[in-house]
C-alpha cells in the first residue's frame, strides 16, 4: 500500500481480499503479494517510492498501471514496470498555453 499509495480499496481489489483480512495480517493465501512485493523491490531499486506512486496513476501506453492491478491484470502491470524499468519515467509536457 505504502509504496504505490494504493488506497485499503485498491489492495483489497488486487489481491482478491476483503478489508478484515488486510487489517489482521491474514494475507498468507493471497499468492500474488509475494510476487508484487518481488516486483516492486526491484522497480525501487531504480525508482524512488515518490515517483512509482506518482506513476502507478499515470496513463501509459495501454492504461494506467493502477488500473492493471485492480482489474487483477498482473501481466500488464509486470509489463509495465518493465517499461519503467527500460525508459525511466517519462513525464511528458501537458498542453502549453498557446
């Protein structure tokens, strides 16, 4: 949650869990965290927590990397990260004022 600012919503959707669940701890059965949390150890390592919270809701080339999680696409959020990983975060310029 701390690392991409998800919202107790947001994880829940993503891990398939209901609220009392993450409250107790009781996320053993929840396969993906281990993976997540692997998956994001290494995207820290070049990426500091600001900016993987800013871009986890930045539009990418598909959709939003949130996005990818809540509907529990972890293939496209690894995907993701893996463009993260090669090109860095871009932030591109919005529109100018003329």
């Amino acid at each position: 949650m701390d690392v991409l600012g998800l919202s107790e919503d947001e994880l829940c959707q993503t891990l398939a869990v209901d609220p009392l669940m993450v409250i107790s701890g009781q996320l053993h059965h929840a396969t993906e965290l281990p993976i997540l949390l692997d998956l994001l150890a290494e995207a820290r390592e070049r990426v500091s927590a600001p900016a993987l919270r800013r871009w986890v809701r930045t539009s990418g080339p598909t959709v939003a990397p949130i996005e990818a999680l809540v509907r529990r696409d972890f293939a496209a959020f690894e995907d993701a990260l893996s463009e993260l990983e090669r090109r860095g975060f871009v932030v591109r310029g919005g529109r100018g004022a003329g």
